[in-house]
C-alpha cells in the first residue's frame, strides 16, 4: 500500500513553504570577503562545523547553513587583494 499524504502519494508530495530553511535563519555575524569563494568552518576550533564551500557567484552573498554566517562580496576588497 502506497502512503499518502494530504491526498497525494509519498512520490509526488511537495510540503508547503513555510518559515523554514535558509532565507529565514538569524544572521549571526556578516562578513565581507573579496573572492567569490570561500570557506568556512565556524570559526571555533573544534567546536565549529565540518568545513563547507561557499559559492557567492549568482548574488555576491551567501549564508552558511551550519552556523548562519552571511558572506558578502566586496570589489573594493578583491581589487585591494589582486595588488
């Protein structure tokens, strides 16, 4: 027997957008970089995170879902950083 959820099958059900996920997590600190690459780990030793790799390409900003930093691209800082 196939479970349902709402009336649809376990296969095809897509659960209503609510308050949940990345756009909605608390900014812990912003950060400007100046690549469009990075890394972070938490910033903790070992109380941090597992190491994740960040794109900032499509926006110039992103948020780490592990601890909600947000990175920000800065020109003024790559074009400092290319001297």
């Amino acid at each position: 027997m196939l479970s349902t959820v709402r009336g649809q099958s376990r296969w095809s059900y897509k659960p209503e957008k609510g308050k949940l996920g990345a756009g909605y997590m608390k900014i812990t600190e912003e950060i400007k970089v100046g690549t469009l690459n990075v890394a972070c780990d938490g910033g903790k030793g070992h109380l941090g995170h597992p190491t994740v790799y960040l794109n900032l390409e499509e926006k110039g900003e992103v948020v780490c879902p592990y601890c909600s930093k947000k990175y920000i691209f800065d020109k003024s800082l790559a074009e400092h950083a290319a001297h």
